[in-house]
C-alpha cells in the first residue's frame, strides 16, 4: 500500500516539475497599437510586472513600431514609398495620437496635460523607466520593412532587438501572461 | 498590527511617493526595497487609492510581509517587512 502512495507521489512530482519548467515567470505582450493611450496601458502593465520581478517582453508590430522612432534621428536614402510612411506616421512617443476624441490633435494635448495634473508619467519617461527595469523590446523585421523603417532611426534603449514571429512565440509560449494591446 | 503598534515602528526606509499615479508608488517600493536587508522595515507614503490594494498583493507576490496602513490626513502609511 505505501509502496504505492509512494510511486503516485514520484509520478506527481514529475508532473508539477514538468510544469514548472513549462512556464517562466514572464510576461509576452504584443503592442500592435499605434495610439497614445494604448501604448501606455501597455508600458504601466509591463512597468507593473517587471515590479513584480517578472520578466517582461515586448514585441512592437505594425503601428506600434512608429513610437520607438527617434525624432532627433534620421536616416537618408529611402525609397519613395518608405519616405512617405515615414512622413506620414508619427515620429517618436511624443507624436501619437489618443484613440479616441483625438480632436484634430486638441484632445491628445489636453490628455497630455491632464496627465501632467495627475503626475501620470509621460510615454518617454515609461520608455526610460522600462529599460532601467530591464524590459525586453523586440521590434518586428516585417512591420520595419514595410513602414521602411530603419534600425538606425530608433531610440536608444538597452534591450532592443529585431526579429520575427517566432521570438514572440517561444516567448509567449514560457510566459505565464500573453498579452495583445 | 494596530496603527498604534505600527507608529511605534522605526522604519528602515521611508519611500515617499506622494503625488505621483499608478504605476508610480509600487515602481517607487520595488526601487527601494533593494536598498534594505532581509527583516527590515519599509515604509511608503502614498496620496494614490489603489496604492492601498496594490502594495498588500505585491508584497504577497514578493513574499514580503505586508504589516498595515496608518491613515494621516492626505495620505497613508503602508509598511512592510522585507523578506
């Protein structure tokens, strides 16, 4: 009988093991979203986490990657096309609009100074207080291509990196939150 | 602990996070929490609400101990002990 127990207790041991190695202490989020309250949430949740010890890594898709552009960087030799994304989208953290009552730009001011009002930290200063905390930024090689975006243009944060789909899946796979913002 | 046993503690650390939102208060606790020992005593000033309910549920993800909220007219008093 207790030769039994015992073998359950050694099989049980093995599964709560294996999952243990399945999953990190890690969180994955995709931030897809171009849009200045959007990208906040996301960095006040990854901010949240790494506060947590966890650790947090971001994967910047599509309109997303337009916010790690930096203003006081530029890159010359574009095709047509790329230069015209590159006009047209917002340069850097400090040009996205909110996603909703953006107002011709009138609504995003009064949100910024509101969140001055309040001490909300600004989308630079999450940015800084991201890369002290160590936080992981993956910037999707596709998305660049097609918004003829340029590693050189980018800010200059501690942990970034350019890949593809599947450096956000074997993260997402280990990480014990997935996130898509 | 009653808020009278918790005035009478003498704080390793005081974090002073007044004023500033969420994330602010906890992103202040978790800097500061690697400035103290294991078994010492912090202490986060905070004028933000949710502070309240946040700090006690990343203490218990940190296995800190969350000891209680002294209330002062404008903000509160959380403390906790390091693990």
């Amino acid at each position: 009988m207790s030769l039994e127990i015992d073998k359950q207790i050694q099989e049980l041991k093995e599964q709560v093991s294996k999952l243990e190695k399945g999953t990190k202490d890690q969180l994955s989020m995709v931030v897809f979203s171009g849009d200045l309250d959007k990208i906040l949430a996301a960095m006040i949740i990854a901010t949240g986490a790494a506060a947590f010890d966890m650790k947090v890594k971001l994967f910047f898709t599509f309109w997303a990657t337009a916010a790690l552009r930096d203003p006081k960087k530029s890159v010359k030799g574009k095709h047509i096309m790329a230069k015209m994304f590159g006009m047209m989208l917002p340069k850097g953290s400090g040009r996205l609009k909110l996603s909703k009552m953006n107002m011709c730009g009138m609504g995003t001011s009064m949100m910024k100074g509101l969140m001055k009002k309040n001490k909300v930290a600004s989308l630079e200063e999450m940015f800084s207080t991201a890369g002290e905390l160590g936080i992981d930024i993956n910037i999707c090689e596709m998305s660049m291509n097609l918004m003829g975006f340029k590693k050189e243009e980018m800010i200059d944060y501690p942990n970034l990196a350019i890949c593809g789909v599947a450096t956000f899946l074997s993260d997402a796979q280990e990480s014990k939150i997935q996130l898509f913002i | 602990m009653t808020s009278e046993e918790l005035k009478s503690l003498k704080s390793n650390k005081v974090v002073d996070a007044r004023g500033t939102a969420c994330p602010g208060p906890l992103l202040a606790a978790k800097k500061a929490i690697g400035e103290i020992e294991s078994g010492e005593i912090m202490e986060i000033f905070s004028s933000d609400e949710g502070t309240k309910n946040d700090i006690p549920k990343w203490c218990q993800k940190m296995t800190h101990e969350f000891l209680g909220i002294v209330e002062e007219d404008s903000y509160s008093r959380l403390f906790l002990k390091k693990a």
